[in-house]
C-alpha cells in the first residue's frame, strides 16, 4: 500500500512548510480577536503556530538517547524574498533547505518567556511562565510570489528524495492568504507533486487563511464544497488526496473523510489552521 513505508532515524521523512509573508498578512486573522483587544495579525498567528509545531515534531521525536531524526524539516517564507526562514537553513547555505531536525533542535533563534494555562492538578487550570523556543519571526512585506516558493519546494524534495528514494515520501504544507502574484501556481503544484519515492508522490497540502469570521471549508472531497471562487478552487486543485493515516488522524478529529478527501482548508480560522497543521504532519507511527 502506498505511504505506509516505516519512519525511522534510519528512513526519516521531510516536512517542508511555505509560508506566505505578503504585505497582506499584516491584516488581522478572522475569528482571531479577543474581547477588549485588537485581533493578531496572520503573520502573527501563523509564526506562533508553526514555531509551536515545530517544538512539538521534536517533543514526538526526543527519547532518552536525544532527539531522533526521523523527519528533515524545513520553512520557507515568501514575500520580500523566497527563502528558507529558520536559522539552521542560514547556517547550513541556502541550498540545505530541509534540515535533519535534531539540527533544529539545538538552534532556536532564541528562547522567550510566555503565559501559558497548565492544569493546576484540581481539576482547575493555572498561569505559568514557561520558556518557549523561536525559530523565526512573523514578517509581511510586497507580493505573493507563490511559485518561487513552490519552485524551491520542488527542487528540495527532489534533491531530497535522491538521497532517500525508498523513504516516506515528503509532505509540503503551504500556507496563504491571497493568489500568487507571480504567475499560475497550478503547473508548479503539478510539477513538485510528480516527484515521488518508491512509497508515493510528493504530498501538497494547502490552507487558505482569512480575515472573514465565516465558516472554515475543511477537507473537502469534491470541488463542489468549495466556495465558487476562482482562487479557492485554484488551491483545491492543487492539493493531493490524504493517505490512509491522515485520513484516520482526520476521522479521530470528528471529520468525515472519504478516499477523495483533499488536504485543503479554504479561509482557516486560527483553530481550523492548528487543526489541519497537525493531521497534516502525522503522515505514520515513528519506530
């Protein structure tokens, strides 16, 4: 059966995240506001989730030898430029985009403090100042240069996968709030989706965030439950059908999925986003 190959520190897999950084995420994210206070802006919400994700992949890979590499994890921003975002990315050259992630794990951009509720052991909850690791800041700057980014995605799965060719194949995550400012983004989609190892073809997974407080449309499994906007059905289309585990991770979740579901969430509210996130990078068991 296809992506069901063993995810070990000896086969690891690849987890690529593109992150759009147009001057339009400085807008705030719809759903997002608190009472009495001004609603985050998307760069912001999306930075602080994916600085999180990333600290929990190495919390599922920390044992007691260290951390293991079972996946090789990278982020690209796109906006004033198409780069890798993450510090490890600098330090290794430009070209080593995907990172094992025990690399990732030693060099934070810095360690903060932040409140966070914790359980205070009565069935209650308490505030704790906690450090909590950053490995790169939220920014917002010119256009949406969408397919740079899958551009550099398509070359670093497929020097990815020349070395790892029997491997999981690689899961890329992009994450945008407008249509590319630089051509068709479909072609490029379909480009790095034809790379595949001997387990399957490159998985692209995409997420539509939004200043809107309506209704999030997630994993659909027909173009039809998409929103008759152009954009939107642009970025469906995009998006490979989940494999069998996140199909089983999304029914865990409480959604209906069907062998069409699409990995694909159209104007995402900050749950939504942390939701699908999360199905998105749990591709099998790590042994």
């Amino acid at each position: 059966m296809a992506y069901s190959a063993e995810i070990s520190r000896t086969s690891p897999t690849a987890i690529l995240f593109l992150l759009d950084q147009s001057a339009s995420m400085q807008d705030p994210f719809g759903g997002a506001k608190q009472k009495g206070d001004a609603a985050p802006s998307k760069a912001r919400v999306l930075a602080d989730t994916v600085n999180k994700l990333l600290q929990n992949l190495i919390l599922r890979c920390a044992k007691e030898d260290g951390v293991r590499d079972y996946f090789h994890v990278g982020v690209v921003g796109y906006g004033q430029r198409v780069q890798p975002v993450v510090r490890p990315a600098a330090e290794y050259g430009v070209t080593d985009t995907l990172i094992p992630i025990s690399h990732l794990a030693d060099r934070p951009l810095r360690m903060e403090h932040r409140v966070k509720e914790v359980a205070d052991g009565s069935g209650g909850t308490t505030k704790r100042r906690v450090q909590t690791p950053v490995w790169f800041d939220p920014e917002a700057k010119n256009g949406t240069p969408m397919c740079q980014a899958l551009d550099l995605a398509a070359q670093s799965v497929r020097d990815w996968i020349d070395l790892h060719p029997h491997n999981y194949p690689p899961i890329v995550l992009n994450v945008t709030d407008g249509e590319a400012t630089d051509g068709d983004p479909l072609r490029y989609a379909q480009q790095l989706r034809s790379y595949a190892t001997d387990d399957g073809e490159v998985l692209l997974f995409n997420i539509h965030l939004s200043e809107s407080e309506e209704a999030a449309v997630e994993f659909p499994d027909a173009i039809a439950e998409v929103p008759p906007d152009e954009h939107a059905r642009l970025l469906y289309q995009m998006s490979s059908t989940l494999p069998f585990s996140m199909r089983a991770a999304a029914e865990q979740e409480g959604y209906r999925v069907t062998l069409d579901t699409r990995g694909f969430v159209f104007n995402a509210d900050p749950a939504a986003l942390v939701r699908f996130l999360e199905i998105g990078t749990r591709p099998s068991t790590l042994r």
